[in-house]
C-alpha cells in the first residue's frame, strides 16, 4: 500500500465518528453542495445501481437514496472505520454493498448507471485522477451518468489563496472546537487538487459528454459527465 494511502486511511479512520456532524460547518455552502449532484442525477429506471466512490459515512448515497429509495448501493471507501458508520446508516437496508478497497484499482464486476463521489478525489495525484475518470467511463452503462462533489485547486495562486483564507475564516468563525479545527487542516495535508478546468478536460478525454461544472462556491465545486 503507497504510503499516501496509509495517511488517508489513519487520518478518516481517526475521525470516522465525527465526520458527519462536523460537515456541515466544514462545508459553507453544505445544502447546495449536497442537493444540487442530487436534482441532476437522472436515471432511466426507478432502480437504479449506484457507485459511491470513496463513500466515506455514506452521507452522499443518504441523499441518493432519498431520491431513489429502490436504489442498489455499492459503497467503496479504503477507511474500515467510516465504512461501519455507513452500515450503521443502511443497517435496515439490503440493497447497500460494501467494499473495503482502493477504488482506483479494485476490478468491479458490474456497470452501474450513476456514479457519484463526494469530498474524495481530490486525494488522488493529477495522473491518478486522469486514470480514474476513464476506469469510471468504463463501469457506466450508456446514458449512464458521473457526478463529482469535491474541491478544486484555485486557477491561479492569487485565486487558491482567496479561497483558503475564506474557507479558514468560516470555520474558525464556527461553533468547532479547537481541536476538531485543527484536525481539519492536518487533513488538507492529504489534499493533492487539481484545477477545474483540467478536471472537466479530464473528464472530456475520457469520453464524456455534456461535461459541466453545474455548481460553484469558491473551491467546492461539482462536476458532471454522462455517458452516451
């Protein structure tokens, strides 16, 4: 396992149990960020099989489910830890599959008609994030669609540095604690973003069509692909 992954893995592991109730003052814009991936997706059966890449607490297939309750889940995640709180979510649901495994190479042996991701790519290398759009072009059905909820690196340094100074103000001027602020910025350690513009180029060569960031607040933003 790349050392990388074993920081991923500690670090949410760590944090499993409070990363749901502290989403909401982490992530200004939370209600968009969240509705707005939910209203787009459209699917051509009511039962639909969705993918949730790096699923985390399932929070983002909470609100899939709300709008298809006959939904097949798979939720993948490397984190054990934030996989159990998903579980805990859907204890009363059989129609949610787990997996324990780096999505970027775990070999899936279906084609799903929604793919989604939330707060999770934004983890990976630029070669690795390039790599993982044409896997994801590849397990769609046709007419099947992408939506990425996630966090994009500034276009230029002047424009990063407005958008961390924004995020920091918000959050320290929330009700978190000091630690749990302070665990939120070892977190971006981790973070590897790209830009957005090279993302929705990513996501073009892949082969996607109708590619679009449909929602933007500073550097959270959400992109969307479909598969024709």
């Amino acid at each position: 396992m790349k050392h990388s992954e074993e920081r991923v893995i500690q670090q949410f592991n760590k944090n499993a149990l409070q990363y749901d109730s502290q989403r909401r003052k982490l992530i200004p814009c939370f209600d968009d960020f969240y509705s707005i991936p939910v209203s787009i997706i459209e699917a051509s059966t009511d039962r639909p099989s969705v993918l949730d890449i790096g699923a985390g607490t399932g929070l983002f297939s909470s609100f899939v489910k709300e709008k298809y309750p006959e939904a097949k889940l798979t939720l993948v995640d490397l984190s054990d830890k934030m996989l159990e709180i998903s579980k805990k979510r859907f204890k009363y649901d059989p129609s949610v599959n787990y997996i324990t495994a780096d999505y970027t190479q775990f070999e899936f042996n279906q084609k799903f008609d929604i793919i989604v991701s939330s707060l999770s790519i934004h983890h990976l290398s630029h070669e690795d994030k390039q790599m993982l759009y044409q896997r994801i072009f590849a397990m769609l059905k046709i007419g099947g669609v992408f939506v990425n909820a996630d966090q994009v690196l500034g276009q230029t340094p002047y424009i990063e540095s407005l958008y961390k100074t924004d995020w920091k103000q918000k959050i320290e001027n929330s009700d978190l604690t000091k630690d749990e602020i302070e665990a939120a910025y070892e977190r971006t350690k981790l973070d590897k973003m790209s830009t957005l513009e090279d993302q929705l180029n990513w996501l073009k060569e892949s082969g996607f069509n109708d590619v679009d960031c449909v929602y933007k607040y500073f550097n959270f933003v959400v992109m969307f692909g479909r598969k024709l």
